[in-house]
C-alpha cells in the first residue's frame, strides 16, 4: 500500500497557473504509473493526468492538453501537476492517485489505481 497525500491546491483567476504536489509515502515509488483525477462539484471523478513509471511517457485529457503537465521524482517520491493558463472549469477537488504495484506504465481508467490521496481544491475564479 502506498499513502499519498496533495498539496498546492488553492484560489485563482482565469489564466494563473498552479503547481500541485503529490507526496508518496509506502512501497517503492517507481515501480508504478501515476496519475491525477480530478473531480467538479456535481459531477464524476475525471481522468486529468498520467505518467509512467519512469516519468517517460504521459497521457492527457483532451481539456487540459497543452495546458497541464504531469512529472515526477522518482528520488524524492515526488508526483507533479503542472497547472497553466487556468480556466474555471478547472475548479475541482484533484486526486493523486497510484497504480497497482508492478503496474508500470500509465493508465487512463480510474480502475487501474488501487491507492487514493485526500484530494485538494483548485478554484479558478472568471
């Protein structure tokens, strides 16, 4: 099992940018996908974000394409989320999440993630 917990979420306006942080805690950090949800007053738990196990290869939700980017440090158990050019409909609670151990490459489907943060708040005002 792993503990992850999220930091960086606050208040904005239209066109700021933010920086999340994913703080990993548990088994081996490398050795699965990771990825951010995030979810919106209302509505379902959305895919946003996700990376491979060596920070290689990503995947994007098609609404934030060009505006997010996912990282991570592998040495300091560290996953990212990379928040430009912020709209409101971005406004949610954003989840970390991580795959299943031996899980390694990157994945778009909640069900692929065994381990959840807490969720942090991201409000982008117009």
């Amino acid at each position: 099992q792993v503990q992850l917990v999220e930091s960086g979420g606050g208040l904005v306006q239209a066109g700021d940018s933010l920086r999340l942080s994913c703080a990993a805690s548990g088994r081996t950090f490398s050795n699965y996908g990771m990825g951010w949800f995030r979810q919106a007053p209302g509505k379902e738990r959305e895919f946003v974000a996700s990376i491979n196990w060596t920070g290689g290869t990503t995947d994007y939700a098609a609404s934030v394409k060009g505006r997010f980017t996912i990282s991570r440090d592998n040495a300091k158990k560290m996953l990212y989320l990379q928040m430009n050019s912020l709209k409101p409909e971005d406004t949610a609670v954003y989840y970390c999440a991580a795959r299943f151990a031996g899980s390694w490459s990157w994945s778009n489907k909640e069900a692929d993630f065994g381990s959840w943060g807490q969720g942090t708040q991201v409000t982008v005002s117009s």
